[in-house]
C-alpha cells in the first residue's frame, strides 16, 4: 500500500492543477492486454488531472474494461461492486469512471484532493478486477456506422424519436465522445423529446464547469450543423 503513496510523492508532492505539466495516457494499445482466466495486478502508472477540478484520471497499467464503459454515480449504484464500494466509503467522492486503461474519481469541493489522493489511489490498487463491459466490442463494428451511412440530412424531421436518438448517439461517437474520453469523462443521449436532445455526462463531465458552458454550446452547435437547426441540447 505504501508504493503508491511513494509514487505519488515522487511524481507530485501535491497533484498540480495543470494537465499541460502531466504526461498524456497511454493509448490502450500501448499497455499490456488484461490477463485471461484471473484478474492481472493493477498499479496506477499516471495520476492526470482532467479540466473539471474536483476530477482526476488514474492511469492504470492495463486495460481495466474489455469495452464501454462503466460508471458508479452513488453508492447505491456501487452496492456489489468490491471496488465501488470502497471507493465511495472514502468522504467525499461522488463519482467513479471507468473506461479503456483508466479510472476517473470525482469528489465533491468539500474535500481537497490532499487530503484523499493517496487513499483514493491505493483504494483502486486494491480492489480495482477486470471488467466485460456493457458495449459491443469494438472489433466487432463496422468502421462506419450504418446508421450515419443510411442518415440523410433532409429527411430527419420525419424520422421517429427512436430512429433521431440513434442517428445523434452514432453522431457523438464520432464527433465529441473521443475528445472527452481524453478528458477523463463520456456522454449519453437519454432522448429526444420534441427539438430538445437530453443528454447525460459521465466521469469528469459530470461536475465540470465547462459541461454546463462550452462543452454543452460546443454539442449544440454541432447538431444544429450536422442535423437539423432547430435542435437544442439539455444536460440532465
């Protein structure tokens, strides 16, 4: 347990806050495949602060999820889950991401991360297995979804809801979810209800000034370019 704490005394004394002064992750083909038929040892190899403060990236030294991804937003949600759990038993986190080699924490601002970074990380070292994933592998997708492929612009409004939320969903994948998966956070499309696009943040995003404000502008404007102008976006 105290490698960790090691480490991080090594590498930050205390977390900076500036992500420019932090090594990239690794790509998830640059680290060693999960091992098959037992649970590998996982080390935090990289401890990288996201652009949402209460939120900080653990990058692991394996991949941690075959695919998707999975996300514990309360600790009802985490009952059953050995690593949620105690996550959660920590004061002050509030969020748990997981998603290619790397675990996102958020916490909430009544807590600095001083005071829980150390914990937080030997938490994940201890308790953190090898997960399947809710999503389809990616090996097993198309490389262009059929759906874009299918999509003509002109003939959105007469789609149905269902048909609308998949075309955006498939949209996102392409557009905005790469960029905020660097970030230590995801996106879901709940629906569409009339104009309006309900969307949900994952990790990182979830409390993040910016998701409220540019990110948010940033998805608007991008539907109303690629799909329909009169398409607005709301973050529940």
């Amino acid at each position: 347990m105290g490698s960790f704490r090691g480490w991080l005394q090594k590498m930050f004394g205390i977390p900076a806050g500036n992500s420019q002064d932090i090594e990239a992750a690794p790509a998830p083909a640059d680290i060693d495949p999960p091992i098959e038929k037992e649970d590998p040892h996982y080390e935090v190899i990289r401890v990288q602060p996201t652009p949402n403060p209460e939120a900080f990236q653990f990058i692991m030294n394996r991949q941690v999820i075959a695919h998707g991804t999975l996300t514990f937003e309360s600790a009802e949600e985490a009952k059953g889950d050995p690593l949620g759990e105690a996550l959660f038993e920590i004061f002050g986190v509030v969020n748990v991401f997981l998603k290619e080699n790397f675990v996102t924490v958020t916490k909430s601002n009544v807590v600095g991360w001083h005071t829980v970074m150390e914990t937080v990380g030997e938490t994940i070292q201890e308790h953190l297995k090898f997960y399947e994933g809710n999503e389809t592998p990616k090996e097993n997708k198309p490389e262009i979804d059929p759906i874009l492929e299918a999509f003509k612009k002109e003939e959105f409004p007469g789609y149905t809801d269902d048909e609308k939320t998949k075309v955006i969903d498939a949209l996102l994948d392409v557009a905005v979810r790469p960029a905020l998966s660097n970030d230590g956070g995801g996106i879901d499309v709940i629906g569409i209800e009339g104009s309006v696009v309900k969307i949900h943040y994952q990790g990182a995003c979830g409390s993040c000034p910016s998701s409220t404000t540019g990110t948010l502008s940033y998805i608007e404007n991008f539907l109303k370019e690629a799909v329909h102008p009169d398409l607005q976006v709301q973050a529940n």
